[in-house]
C-alpha cells in the first residue's frame, strides 16, 4: 500500500474526461466563457487507460469518471470498456448531472459501468434554471429514472447553499425516497476562483441535521469504521438512509485517499491544490511505465496536502484566485478542470 507522509493511501482516483459541461451552475462554472483545455493535449482513451494501469499497479482499486460532465466526452462507454475489468479495480462509477444520462446509461452498464451519481441541488424549475441557467431540470429527472431502471439504488448529490435551496433538504430526501437514491448534501466550498464563495452561504453539517430532525425526529449516526468515504451516513427513524459531505466545516483530509487526474494528464493530490504533476508528457515521449510508477509514487510518498483544513483555518481570509488574472491562464485551477 502506497502512503503518503500522514499515513494514508493511495486508493481512490478521480478521472476526469473532459473540462466541458453543458450547465453553467454558480457554484462551479459561474463565467459566461473559459479557456478550455486545448484538444491536442486531452489524453486519447489509450493513454488514460495506460495511466489507470500505472494508478492500479500502486495500489488504486476505485475509479470515478468525472469532468466537467463526463458524457460531453464522446463515446465514453469504449473508456468504461477499457477499465472495467482490469485486475484489482474493485470500482467504477460515474458522477453526472443526469442531462444527458437517459440515452447512454444501458451502454455504461454494459460497458461494466458499477456505479452511478447524479448531481441534482433544485426541484424547482426556476431554481434549477437560474442555478444553471440551462432550461434542462426535465432531462435530469428523466436521467434519474433511467439510472433507477437500470442500477436499482443509485445516490443523488446535492449541494445546499443558504439562501439558494436550503428550504428544499427535506423535500430532496423525500425525492430520494420515490426514485430509491440515497441523498448526500454537499457543504458549499470554496474551491476555484469563479465560484462567488462567501462563508454566509455555507449551510452547514449541524444545520442540515437541525432541519431533518424538526421533520423527521431522531436521526441515527451510521458507523462505518473502515469507510474512507468523504460522507458521513445517516439513519432517519424510518430507516431513510443519507450522507452529508462536510469539507468545508468539518473537513476529513486527515484520512482522504483520493487524487485527481486531469483530461489533459495533470495529476493533483489535493481539490485545493495549485500545482499538479504532469503525466501527459512523460507518457507522450514514451516513457517506460516504471519510470511513470516512480513520478506517481514519489509525489505521493510526500504528499502532505490537507487544503480543506488550511482554507478553514484562514477563516474569512480565505484567498481566491483573481478570475481576471490566473483563471483565464491556468484553466487547471477551476474545479471543472480537475473534477471536483
């Protein structure tokens, strides 16, 4: 097992397929246009999953495609097809936000697809529009009912900023209830500098569970001692499960085991970090694969990132990147870019 300087693995990749997305969501992709990746550096299916090898050899055994969305990228089933069955990928699943889902998910889970997210924070229309300004919340939920017919239990992702849906939590869970997806809230956080971050916004791990448990009663804490998922799980009295993902408030980067694999190759240990390493070029000047093990492991064996814990620290200090300035050279520091 690969470990960094605090003692955690090297075990979940996050690989994104594309920095493309057809929403505009406030939260993450609030600018009218951005510098994309240009097309000659994102990496070819065969060199993705020559590096997923490479990610596998040293310990990986989880894989979630991301973007961007994922399925702008063409032909994502043949990428699924490549990875599914590789030894010692335990899983593979794909986060999304749904629009384009209904015509791709039976390729997907033929392809050996295990898993699926969707990403959904509104179930009102005019929510949904001005959050994304895309008019497009009915080929989500058609999205959602394909991910039902054919996964069975899926999970549904929800960032909750106050002000913008926290009245919806409970109606989110009862959503969740009627299409059979467990509901994990996401904390607001300030990654990249396009985002409009204010810690105002930020509703809260404490503030989700004050409001369930006004409409639900008691709500039962779920241990999962050998989990090093970023979601803490809960119970509601009618045995209703759900997760909140609280980076922001109570972050967990003292047990994080996950990693970030641009489209273009850029390798980032941290959400927060500024700086990745650059797998595209060693690969494209046909390095050996024992020489790109060692540029994977030695730049994991010295991680010490813990970004959501120095961002909270700062407290209303926290630096952004000035979108005018660095933004629009470096499209790698957008979380759209490193698959948030």
């Amino acid at each position: 097992m690969m470990l960094d300087r605090l003692g955690r693995p090297l075990r979940n990749l996050r690989l994104s397929v594309t920095d493309r997305c057809n929403l505009r969501c406030e939260y993450c992709m609030p600018e009218d246009d951005y510098v994309w990746l240009p097309r000659e550096d994102v990496l070819h299916f065969e060199e993705t999953s020559a590096l997923v090898d490479v990610f596998l050899s040293l310990g990986v055994d989880k894989v979630r495609l991301t973007g961007g969305e994922p399925l702008l990228r063409r032909d994502v089933p043949s990428l699924v097809r490549l990875i599914s069955s590789k030894p010692g990928l335990k899983d593979l699943a794909l986060t999304t936000n749904g629009v384009l889902l209904a015509d791709q998910v039976d390729a997907l889970k033929a392809a050996g697809l295990r898993r699926v997210t969707v990403s959904l924070d509104t179930l009102r229309r005019d929510r949904f529009l001005a959050l994304t300004r895309v008019d497009q919340l009915a080929a989500v939920h058609t999205g959602i009912a394909a991910a039902h017919r054919v996964y069975g239990r899926f999970k549904i992702d929800t960032v909750v900023i106050r002000g913008v849906n926290d009245d919806e939590v409970a109606d989110l869970i009862e959503y969740g209830k009627s299409v059979d997806a467990e509901v994990r809230f996401i904390e607001y956080m300030d990654v990249g500098g396009a985002s409009r971050w204010s810690p105002e916004r930020v509703f809260s791990r404490r503030e989700i569970l004050d409001v369930l448990s006004r409409r639900y009663g008691s709500i039962e804490s779920i241990a999962e001692p050998e989990s090093s998922a970023p979601a803490e799980r809960f119970a509601l009295p009618d045995g209703t499960t759900f997760g909140i993902i609280a980076s922001t408030t109570e972050p967990f980067c003292r047990t994080c085991d996950r990693s970030r694999l641009t489209a273009d190759g850029m390798w980032y240990l941290c959400l927060y970090a500024t700086r990745g390493v650059d797998l595209r070029d060693p690969l494209r000047r046909g390095a050996a694969m024992d020489e790109i093990k060692a540029l994977i492991a030695g730049a994991w064996r010295d991680r010490t990132d813990r970004g959501a814990e120095e961002r909270l620290a700062l407290g209303d200090r926290r630096a952004f990147v000035p979108v005018q300035d660095l933004l629009r050279k470096d499209p790698h520091l957008e979380m759209h870019t490193r698959g948030g």
